[in-house]
C-alpha cells in the first residue's frame, strides 16, 4: 500500500519534469535580428559602391563621388552570411563598417565597430 501511495505523489512530478523538458523553449526575439538582414541608411555613394562591391574578388579599393572605401576579403560570419569590413573615407572622416550580402545585395549592417574618427 505504501508503494502505491508514493507512486501517486511522484506522478505528477514526473509528469511535469517530461512535458517541461519535452516542449521547445520560447522564442529568443533578438535571434532572427541576429542573422536575417539589417541594414542602415546610406548615402548615395555608399549605395553605388555596395552594387559594386560583388565584383571584388578579394581585398579591394571603390571609389565614387566623394567615398573611398578600403574593403577588407570576404568570411563567411556566424550567421552564413558573406560578409566583409569595409574603411569608409568621406568628408566627415573614416570610419570602420560591416557590410554583408544577403537577398536585397550587399548592406551596411549596424555599426559594430568603433565610433567614427576624424582624419
């Protein structure tokens, strides 16, 4: 009788331990932010010089208007994105980007690296 009774008072924990562990967690709401695409505003030359940043093959230098941009090679990032660190020289001085290509073509993501520095 004993057996029975302590059996009775271990289901329900047992229960609640196998429908806990057996659910799927809840959704991380940063994780999509994390690896689907964001991009930030860019001028009209930073625009011109994304279009043509597929073209390098490796490290490179692109220019149009007043941009100058010093592309680093191409990774692959944690998100299976191709990515590449760009130095981007304008009139309001260098600064250190990230741009990353994905359905839309290559972005600007948000900026990861330090504040902008002057010449």
């Amino acid at each position: 009788m004993y057996y029975k009774h302590s059996i009775m008072r271990v289901a329900p924990l047992f229960l609640a331990i196998l429908f806990g562990c057996g659910s799927t967690p809840p959704p991380d709401p940063w994780y999509p932010r994390s690896v689907g695409p964001s991009s930030v505003p860019t001028s009209e030359a930073e625009a011109i010089i994304l279009e043509q940043l597929g073209t390098l093959e490796g490290e490179g230098t692109l220019s149009h208007s007043d941009v100058q941009v010093i592309a680093g090679a191409p990774y692959f990032a944690a998100s299976e994105r191709l990515c590449r660190r760009l130095i981007v020289e304008s009139r309001e001085g260098v600064s250190e980007k990230l741009a990353c290509d994905g359905p839309d073509g290559w972005q600007l993501s948000a900026d990861v690296f330090e504040a902008p520095r002057g010449r």
